[in-house]
C-alpha cells in the first residue's frame, strides 16, 4: 500500500509500461509474422501461447535480476571484452537476421514460397522459433527495466500490463500485417534492423534507438499514404 501512494512509482510505472510496449512491438510483429504460416484456425491460439511465454520469461528474468546483472562481467576478450549478454545479444541479433531474410526470401518466391514455407512449418517448430525470439526480445525489454526502475515490484507489474495489451492488440496487428504483404516486407526490414542494433548492443557499440523508431514511424507513414493511394486507384 505504501508503494501505491508514491507519486513516483506510479510515474516509474507507466513510463516503464509505455517502454515496454514500443519494444514488444517488434516481438507481436515477428509472432505475427511466424504464426502466418499456421492455419488460420490455430495462428490465434499460437499467438497467445507465444506472448504468454513472453509474459512468463520476462519475469522469469526479472526474478533473476542478479544473475542478469552478473552477464556484463567478461566471459572473454577477443577486440574487446565480451560478456555473457553481448553474447546472447550478439546471437539474437544474428537469429533475427537469418530469420527475417529467410521470410523475405519466401515472401519474393511468391505463391510458390508461401506454399512451400507453410508446409514446412510446424506448430510445434513455429512455437520453438516464438520461444527463441521472447528470448531475445525478454533480454532486452529486461535490461531496460533494471536500468529505469529499482523496484522488482515495479518492473513485473509494468511487464504484465505492457502484455496484457499487446494480447488486446495482436490480433488486430497480425490480420493487418498478413493482409499487406507490403506491411509485411516493412515489418521484416524493422526486424533486420532491430538485428543489427543487438549486434551492434552486444558489440559496446550502442545505437540510440530513437533513430531506429523515427526511421521505422516514418516509414509507417509513407507506406499508410501508399496503401490510400492504392485503395483510391
């Protein structure tokens, strides 16, 4: 109750919300993305079993606040010295890579690569792959809670709440993205830029991510005008 009458926890905690919920856009977009492939009687449950795992592992790693806090220690020098959360940083960025030029390139075979990657995609497979990338996504959604707000409290309240609505919103997100395949491409280049900035994280070479949510809203905007034009034509 105490905390509840802080001003400043209530300050901690919707800015945290807020944060949360720009970051795990990229998480329901690839989900989005990934459960495409299922048919459409099963993308619904797959999307909500990928941000329950989301939801779970975010606090999983909030609850192991010491031992993510322990990953800056270096684990070995190569340039410089890398930790054990350059390294997994490193590694999702490079999944993310790989997986977002994968899906384009199926995306450019056309209906011929559509086919073949759906029959290729299991539930179980796609929910292995949503699991890998709440991996990546929870780190680094969790690295930025622990370096706005103190309180444990705090950070698994925002979590939960961040995605709660993005449960609300998922749906909406994925039929959008899957009925425009033009929204689609955009998406996947967001995500092969998202890649590159946790390479370049896990390489102490830090991109403000304000540049790369400018660049990906202005990009948003222009491709809204280009779909009313279409629609129009």
């Amino acid at each position: 109750m105490e905390l509840l009458t802080q001003p400043e926890a209530w300050i901690a905690f919707f800015t945290l919300t807020a944060l949360e919920l720009v970051l795990g856009i990229d998480n329901v977009i690839f989900i989005s993305i990934l459960v495409d492939k299922l048919p459409r009687a099963r993308r619904e449950i797959a999307r909500r079993i990928g941000l329950f795992l989301a939801m779970f592992m975010r606090i999983a790693l909030l609850l192991l606040l010491a031992w993510i806090v322990g990953l800056t220690a270096p684990v070995f020098t190569l340039v410089q010295e890398i930790s054990g959360r350059d390294i997994i940083l490193i590694l999702g960025g490079l999944f993310l890579i790989w997986k977002s030029t994968k899906e384009i390139h199926h995306l450019l075979e056309g209906a011929e690569g559509e086919t073949s990657a759906r029959v290729a995609s299991t539930f179980g497979a796609i929910i292995l792959q949503i699991v890998i990338i709440d991996l990546v996504f929870s780190l680094d959604s969790i690295i930025t809670a622990v370096g706005m707000v103190d309180d444990v409290r705090i950070m698994i309240a925002a979590v939960v709440v961040s995605v709660i609505l993005m449960m609300l919103f998922a749906r909406i997100i994925g039929d959008f993205v899957s009925e425009h395949p033009t929204i689609k491409m955009l998406a996947l280049a967001f995500l092969l830029v998202v890649g590159v900035a946790l390479i370049a994280d896990g390489l102490e070479t830090h991109i403000p991510r304000g540049y790369i949510y400018f660049a990906m809203a202005f990009s948003v905007v222009v491709e809204m005008l280009n779909l009313r034009l279409r629609r129009k034509k």
